[in-house]
C-alpha cells in the first residue's frame, strides 16, 4: 500500500520536526538522525521509542533509493 503524496508531504519526524524520506513504502526515513520508522498496515509509526537506528551501510543504501526515487 503506497502513502498518499499529500500525507507524505505533511508528515515530519518527531524528534527533529524534519521531512522523513519514504523507502519501499516500508519505512520514513530520517537520514539526519539516522533513525528509521516503521510503517504497519499502510499507517506510519511515528512514535520516537518504535523508531530504531540504522546503519552506515543502510543509511546508503536508504539515502540512495530515495534519491533515486526523487531523480535527484
């Protein structure tokens, strides 16, 4: 299940009340704090204690499929 575009672009992380970038449709992503947040049954799980942290390796990985899903 894909988010809605309009919900996407209202969403923000509530540790730092950035923009969170959208992987797979599975998990916004925070790449400033480096922390992930699931997405359960097409609802985002905004809570900051269900976030978890990724990664060198996956925070690559996360930041080049967003950019490739941006074009930039």
């Amino acid at each position: 299940m894909t988010l809605d575009p309009i919900l996407l672009s209202v969403l923000a992380c509530p540790q730092d009340h950035g923009p969170l970038l959208l992987i797979d449709d599975e998990v916004l992503y925070n790449p400033r704090l480096r922390r992930a947040y699931p997405i359960e049954n097409g609802i985002p799980v905004l809570l900051i204690d269900e976030a978890r942290e990724v990664s060198d390796s996956e925070h690559q990985a996360f930041t080049e499929r967003a950019q490739a899903e941006t074009g930039r």
